[in-house]
DNA sequence: ATGGCCGGGAAGCCCGGA
C-alpha cells in the first residue's frame, strides 16, 4: 500500500480555498499537510474538507501563522506544542497517520537577518530537531523550512548569500537536521535538479523563474528507504489567485 | 530588459511575508 501525502503552504486557507480544492481533486492526496492559513481554528473550513473526505486537524490563531492535517486515513496522538517554545505562535502540528509521525511545521521567517526574530528562527530549529528526535518510529518533518538549503536551490545564490532564507546560519541549521539523521528526501531523489516551491509575488518572479526550494522533506532513517519518489508540482502556482508557495508530493509505502 | 504583490484586521493604513 502507499501513502501519498502533500505539503503546502497555502498563504491563507480561505482566500485560498478554490486553488485548494482543484488541487485535492486534481491530485488525489491520501494526506494534505498545510501551512500559513491565516485563521482561527472556528474561521477553518472543516465542512468543505470533510465533504471531500478528509478528517481536519488544525492548529489556528487570528490573522497569521496556523496549521492543519487533513487526511482520508484517520489521524491520531495529535500535539500542538513545540516543546513549550513561542506558545503564542501556532506553527506546528505533529500526528500519526498510520504508524507514521507527521511533523508540520511553519518556521518563522526572521523578518530580518538584524531582527530579533532572525535569533528565534535559529533556536526554532533546534527545538524542532530535538522534539523530533524523541519518536521511536519512521519519523518526516515536512512544511515551509524558510530556508533554501544549497545554492542549487535558489535562482541566484550569490546575490543572496547572508540575507533571510540564505542565510549560513539558517543553512547550517539543516546540515544539523542531516547529523542528527535526517534526509532531504527531494534532494536525495533529484540530485542536481535545480526547482524551486516558492516565487515573490512580486516582480514577476514566476515567470522569470527566481524562486526558491522553502518547502522541505525531511525524513529519519526508518522512514528514509520506505520513500518512493517526491516531486513539486509547479501547476497551483499558474492557476488564478495562486498561494507564493507550491505542494511537494511524496509516496510513502506501507506494508498490507 | 525590466519588475510595480498579497492577505488579514482594523480602518481607509499597517504589519508580515521571504
């Protein structure tokens, strides 16, 4: 059997609810892991979800951050915590779908690489890999990373090198995920495809194609073989009113 | 060749995003 799940950055969950339910048709997705839903968990459109079969779980706040499992297959041992850091910024939820632990998390942009916040990006990192560290079990951290990891994965590498998202510091913090055994999965599988899951809005970055790989996979060794291929698709983000961000899609294989 | 956006909540702007 496969698992074939999904992470998106959605940037507002109602704003973009048409796009997403054309995706959900269009792909099929057993699991959608979705991020920056700009709502409360009241403001979430459980019933549209639901009518496509999809069991919610949502972690929301007012007017930014939020995040949400959806799933055709049950979800269960649901945490909303991150070990107690930012509390007041929702930005993760973690579940278990089929003997699988989902972590979905947003990680803070920064603002700036001189803003407060740029420090509280980097400690987000470590919380994150040691609250993921703590499952015995096939274990993928999946969502919007904030960072583009190597200079293959973002349109000019030089230009950008030291500010927010390319960072050395921001990328230093994902060698430290691959020490602490964690694979990325679309880099392992696409070795030297340069693609990217996000595009500014502005200055017409889609189409000239300067973007940037912010949405990662990342996945610990009992669940790193079992991962059968992961891809971006591009599509959403030509559709009308599009999110900044596009999915990546995995296939996940389970026995029976 | 170049680059001027988008969303929410409160209010007719501001913050945040990356």
């Amino acid at each position: 059997m496969e698992i074939k799940i999904a992470t998106w950055n959605v940037n507002s969950v109602r704003a973009r609810l048409p796009v997403i339910i054309r995706w959900l048709n269009k792909e099929q997705p057993d699991v959608l892991c979705m991020q920056e839903l700009k709502a409360t968990n009241e403001q979430f459109p459980f019933d549209v979800f639901e009518n496509l079969g999809y069991h919610c779980q949502v972690n929301g706040q007012v007017r930014w951050n939020g995040v949400a499992i959806i799933s055709r297959l049950p979800i269960s041992d649901v945490e909303t915590d991150l070990s107690g850091f930012l509390p007041e910024q929702k930005r993760m939820i973690s579940a278990s779908v089929h003997g699988i632990k989902l972590i979905n998390v947003y990680v803070p942009n920064g603002g700036e690489v001189s803003n407060p916040r740029f420090q509280e990006k980097l400690e987000y990192y470590q919380v994150l890999r040691n609250y993921a560290l703590k499952f015995n079990k096939p274990t993928i951290i999946l969502g919007d990373f904030n960072v583009a990891p190597n200079d293959i994965d973002t349109h000019s590498p030089e230009e950008q090198n030291g500010s927010i998202c390319f960072h050395p510091l921001e990328r230093e913090e994902i060698n430290l995920f691959h020490s602490a055994g964690f694979t990325d999965v679309f880099r392992k599988l696409h070795d030297d495809e340069k693609a990217f899951t996000w595009w500014d809005y502005r200055a017409a970055s889609f189409r000239r194609n300067r973007g940037m790989r912010l949405d990662l996979v990342l996945v610990n060794k009992a669940a790193e073989n079992l991962i059968t291929s992961c891809v971006i698709d591009k599509a959403p983000r030509e559709w009308e009113k599009p999110s900044d961000h596009t999915p990546v899609i995995f296939v996940f294989k389970v026995s029976e």
